[in-house]
C-alpha cells in the first residue's frame, strides 16, 4: 500500500471513530463526509438543540502533495496526536489552520 492510500486510511477510520462519540443531544447527527476522489475528509454536525439549529465543521483534512493537511480540529484532544500514533511523520502534517508564515514555528511541514 503507497503512502497516500495509507493516509487515507488512517483518516477515514479516525474520522468514523471521532464520529462514534455521543453528542449531548440525540437530535444532532455526527456524518463523516469522504470524497476519495480529491481527497477532501470531513466530520460535521447536523440537526438540532432544542430550539436552535446546529450545523458545523468538526474535523477538515485534505490531502494535498502526499501530505495530510490539517484544515480545521475542533477538537480537545487533536487528530495531529492520533495521526502521530498511527505512525505519520511530523514532516507529512500540515497545520493548514496557522498562518503561513506562522508554520515554520509548529515542528509540522509549513507546506
């Protein structure tokens, strides 16, 4: 398997199980949104809280040049760590979300 299908992998199956955690409303539906094809990987929340609308990013990946770009975590604990687990090197993650000029002080690829 070549890196980049590795990626997709380990993307696809940490997004389905950040997808798996409970939110605090039943109505608010977790769904992972995988377009292979251009390699966009996303986890949204949909539905709603009592009597407000929810809708939002969760998790944005992208990978762009054999690299996983990391476009949006709203997360406490952060994919990058998950991605480190999974044996993906700190020169293969992208924190899309700094500044470029900004990246150079992450310990990440700037890109």
């Amino acid at each position: 398997m070549d890196k980049v299908e590795r990626y997709r992998e380990h993307i696809q199956r940490l997004l389905t199980e950040y997808s798996n955690y409970k939110s605090i409303s039943e109505e608010v539906e977790a769904q992972v949104v995988f377009d292979r094809e251009h390699d966009h990987y996303q986890l949204v929340h949909v539905g709603w809280r009592n009597i407000r609308r929810v809708y939002g990013c969760v998790l944005h990946l992208d990978i762009k040049d054999d690299k996983i770009w990391v476009q949006h975590d709203g997360t406490e604990i952060g994919i990058v760590s998950d991605l480190e687990d999974l044996g993906v090197p700190k020169q293969d993650i992208v924190l899309g979300f700094h500044a470029p000029y900004k990246r150079k002080y992450t310990g990440y690829d700037v890109g």
